[in-house]
C-alpha cells in the first residue's frame, strides 16, 4: 500500500484465479440382488456396473439430438461367465441371456421420477421366477427396438443401457425369486 492513502480512497484490483474446468458426467447404476426361497432370504449383493457406448450414446441422442424416447426398459439376466465391455449392444451383448423363468416376458424396469440426481425400481422391484437350475453372472438393462419385453432377443433393434456382473457366480435352482433393484445415479464428478 502507499503511504499516502487517506481514508474513503477507493482502491481496486484484480484477483486472477486459474480456473480448470473438471466437470465430468458420471452415470452409472447399482444393482440390488437378492434371492428367495420357499420365502427365505438366500443371499443379497450389491454390485456396479458398466454403461456401454451404446447406453451413453443413448442418453446423449435422446436429450440433445431429438431421438426417440425409449419409454420402458427391462431387466435381463445371463447365465455365462462374462465380463460386460464398453463396445457390448443389444444386438451383441456379449453374454448369453437366461431365458429359464417362469415370466412370459423380461421384467419391466418400473422406475418412480428421479430426485437427488438418481432414479430406481426400489418400488417395483424386477422379479424372476426361476424354473431351471442354472448359474446366474449378471444382468442387463434393454429397451427400445421391436422385441425388447422378449427373452433372449438380440435382433429387435433395441439400445443396451447397462450391464452388471456378479462379483462370483450365483447358481439358482427351480422356484427360487430373483428379486431386482436398479438405481442409476447421474453425477458430475
């Protein structure tokens, strides 16, 4: 300061602060499992996921290039020891899907709005009634195309939001429930 200031001087300057922008958009989804039977809880487990460039692409179309709204998604499961990468599509997903369940169709993805930046199914869990013994690795989140509620189908132009594989196999047996929750939570990080 100079010596010669007197009070009510006015004074400015310039605070210069380097700015690197680091907002970066995370998705992702957490997976909740459990499985019943003869209602009893057998096991539960968390896990995560990866969201494909086809989910991510997806997302970024929907909201910014005016594609088509895809309105309702559905819960797959798969039966063999895969491990889901970033190039997997509905049309090849990678795994094999598990289709031994006694529901007609794959279970819809029945999601309240979103609040706090994520969206679940933790009110409408998706359900598998299981009618083979069989192994279980994970499951996926499809939608879209012409055959998304059908078991097993890769060729009805559907989008593959999401995967998510079991951290160790999980064999299942006949009448058991698999009992699905989805959280997909948005972040900038």
């Amino acid at each position: 300061m100079r010596s010669n200031m007197k009070l009510g001087d006015v004074i400015s300057a310039v605070v210069e602060k380097s700015q690197a922008l680091s907002g970066r958009l995370s998705v992702k989804s957490i997976w909740d499992w459990e499985c019943w039977r003869d209602g009893k809880l057998l096991w539960k487990e968390k896990t995560t996921n990866i969201v494909p460039n086809e989910g991510l692409n997806a997302i970024l179309n929907i909201m910014f290039h005016a594609s088509t709204q895809i309105t309702t998604w559905y819960v797959a499961i798969f039966e063999n020891d895969y491990t889901p990468l970033a190039t997997n599509t509905y049309a090849a997903p990678g795994y094999t899907e598990c289709i031994t369940y006694d529901e007609a169709t794959r279970p819809a993805y029945v999601e309240a709005a979103a609040s706090g930046q994520s969206i679940t199914n933790s009110a409408s869990r998706a359900a598998f009634t299981i009618n083979a013994s069989k192994t279980i690795y994970g499951g996926s989140l499809v939608g879209g195309g012409t055959g998304a509620t059908t078991k097993g189908d890769a060729a009805g132009g559907g989008t593959l939001f999401c995967s998510s594989k079991f951290a160790i196999a999980k064999p299942v047996v006949a009448t058991d429930v698999l009992k699905v929750t989805i959280t997909i939570a948005a972040s900038e990080v």
